[in-house]
C-alpha cells in the first residue's frame, strides 16, 4: 500500500481485499491518528501530519462497507454501521476524526448519481405539507414516551441544553437554557405566549411558573399526553393549554411566540409561511424567540441537492437552513433580528451525555422491543450530531426577532 502525502501508516500485511481497499482511502488522513481491528483482530495504525482528534475503527465486513459507501456514499457509512460492518468503542469521536478530514475522504463519500436521485425523489415525496407534518413527526417522536423518558433527563427536554458551569446537572443546563430565552425575551408576568413544538412542555411550565400564559403546539400525540399530564402536575393548567395543531392552522394574537427546535421540522418551501405566520400571530412590539439549528453557509448548496442520513433516516422532511438564509428569511417577514448567538458546543456536550445515559439503559431499551439495528441507529445518530456540532459543520442559535 502507498499511503498519499505524508501519514504514518502500520498496516499488517497481507490484507484481505476489502480492508485493503478501505485502508487505502483513510491512509489520506491529514489531521489526528486513527486506530482500529481488521476483522481478524490484528491492529492498525494511521497517524496523520496534523494534530487532531483520536479515532477507533473497528471493522468486522469491510468488503461489505466499501460497497455499501461506492453506492450510497456518507449515508452508505451510516448504514454500514447499523448494519454491524463496523463499529466502534467511541463512535462520536471516531466521527469527528473522519469530519475533520472531510477534505481527504469527501470523493468516497458522496453518493451515485442513482443514489443520490433516488434519496432527493424520497426527501420530496416527504415534504412537510400539513399531512406529511403529521406523519413526519409522529414517525419520530412517536416512539413513545416509554422510549424517550429512559435517557432524556427529568425535564424531558430533547433539545440543546446551555451550561452555566461545565459540570451543571444535564437537567438543571435545561432549565437554564428555558429562562434565558425567557430573559431574552422580556416576558412579563400576565403576558401571553404561543410555543411552536412544546414537547414535553418544559418551556410552557417555565414560562408558566414566572406567570406568562403559554399555547403550546404539537403534532405528537406522545407528546401531548406527556405534557398535558406534567403541567397538570405542576398545578399549572390555568396557565397553560397545550393543543394537537399544526402551526398553520392556529390563529388569535400572542403577546411573543417561541420555538426551539422546531424550525428544522419547517422544510424550505414552507419557511416563507413559517415566518409570515409569526408575524401575523405576534403583536406589534412582540418578540421571539428561537432556537435554531443551521447548516455551514459553505455546505448549504450541497446539502440542498443531496439529503443526508438524518433526512433519510432520522427526521424525514427536514431541512437546515444556513445562518444567512434564516436572517433573510427572518427580515423578508418583516422582523428585526437583535440577537443571533451560537451554541453549538452546548449541543456537543448534550450529546455525549444523552449517549452515555442511553448506552447506560440499553438493557431497558432492548426489553422495549427495539431491535440491534434500530440501536445501531439511535447510537449513530447521537454520534453524528455530536461530530457536527463540535466541529462547526452545524450549529444551533439563540435567535431573538422583535416584530417593529
């Protein structure tokens, strides 16, 4: 083998086919030192020119992987490892390694031309329109609560949560990251607020809580039975009413209106509308207040043109916008955009501990009826965002508008 440029290669010899064609293309590693197991058990070695993360592959079907990653690119490598053609001790960081050397691997890791149409046609045909919104996201968050409670903290909070200190509890950086949108905000006891994908309410009961009224939308029946039941709990029914309503379909006038991670549920064509129905909803004087997430301005085109595993596996109908294209959208709806702060490392961190809590409860989540690939998957995608976040491809925003 004649690894490219200058990475330090340690490779056993001889190689079976498949392992040798796939360790040819990470011998291009630039940045950071991979380590790994051919299927045999013997050890490889792949250290990079520059300093870098530290990567563990494990490779039990090579020859299956290359075919899998010739055909179907990045998402082939995902489905690789659902599949158990590999793995990994530390699946986030070995994902972190390869993003990093994104520049060396990105010809292997795009898609046919077939595959690629195939996924765009599929991405299409589940576009958010009122009834696929609804299919969409009980296709996600309908797993169940059962699900969802075993390694989400006590506030039921699936989204990024903000550290004051770096050993905050992961449930009291939740409720943090609720009261500082709140402050951001302004919101004043009395005041009413509409909340577009309330979960399993933690928003609405701390809005609640500082006296603001909260209408809380979702399209989850999970969700609602969860949250309706929480508030109640809470004593907090008076305050707070929570509906199984698409954000189209809502009317009346709010004092402000947030939502936290739900604008990647939008889908492009309908961000228009999206952000004309919060300007409509919203008094005068009115603020929101989001948390979004966004893709690189750099990988927006490309992303554009070729869904990737999370659409096709994770969030079917998504789309991320990018940091410029969500402003232009935000003051084609006629708003002031007064505050955009990035917080992706936030949601780096959140995803380690989500991991951690659910590899600590696999036995609970196997006793649920989830099978080893829908684990594979779930493992996956935690490691995935986490590479993301951690090293800018995407980011998520404190987003705060004020309707003039």
């Amino acid at each position: 083998m004649n690894p490219t440029r200058d990475a330090v290669v340690d490779l056993p010899s001889p190689l079976p086919l498949g392992a040798r064609i796939l360790l040819a293309w990470l011998a291009r590693l630039r940045r950071g030192r991979m380590t790994g197991q051919l299927a045999d058990g013997e050890p490889f070695l792949i250290q990079g020119p520059e300093p870098g993360p530290h990567g563990e592959l494990r490779l039990h079907r090579p020859l299956r992987l290359v075919a899998r990653v010739l055909a179907r690119g990045s998402v082939g490598f995902a489905e690789s490892y659902m599949a158990g053609d590999w793995s990994s001790p530390d699946t986030a960081h070995l994902l972190e390694l390869m993003l990093r050397n994104e520049d060396a691997f990105q010809r292997r890791m795009e898609p046919s031309r077939t595959h690629r149409a195939w996924l765009a046609a599929r991405h299409w045909v589940r576009r958010n329109t009122p009834r696929g919104s609804r299919r969409n996201i009980s296709a996600h968050y309908d797993l169940g609560n059962d699900f969802y409670r075993l390694w989400l903290d006590e506030t039921m909070t699936y989204s990024a949560a903000v550290f004051e200190t770096p050993d905050q509890p992961l449930a009291e950086a939740q409720r943090h990251k609720y009261r500082a949108l709140l402050d951001a905000m302004a919101v004043q006891p009395g005041e009413h607020i509409l909340e577009i994908g309330c979960g399993w309410g933690g928003f609405a009961i701390e809005a609640a809580r500082r006296g603001a009224r909260v209408t809380g939308l979702t399209l989850s029946s999970e969700q609602l039975s969860w949250a309706r039941r929480a508030v109640a709990e809470q004593g907090l029914a008076d305050r707070i009413e929570l509906r199984l309503q698409d954000y189209r379909d809502v009317s009346g006038r709010f004092d402000h209106a947030a939502s936290i991670e739900m604008l990647e549920a939008v889908g492009e064509e309908y961000w228009p509308a999206y952000f004309r129905m919060l300007h409509e909803r919203v008094r005068p004087g009115g603020r929101i207040g989001l948390h979004g997430i966004t893709i690189a301005a750099d990988r927006f085109e490309e992303y554009r043109r070729s869904p990737d595993f999370i659409q096709r596996y994770i969030f079917p109908g998504g789309m991320l916008p990018s940091p410029d294209r969500l402003r232009a959208e935000c003051h084609q709806a006629g708003f002031e955009v007064t505050e955009f702060t990035g917080l992706g490392q936030h949601y780096a961190k959140t995803l380690l501990l989500w991991d951690a809590n659910f590899t600590r409860v696999l036995p609970e989540v196997y006793r649920l009826g989830f099978d080893e690939r829908f684990v594979n998957l779930w493992r996956y995608y935690l490691a995935y965002c986490y590479a993301g976040f951690r090293t800018g491809t995407i980011d998520v925003s404190r987003i705060l508008l004020r309707r003039p």
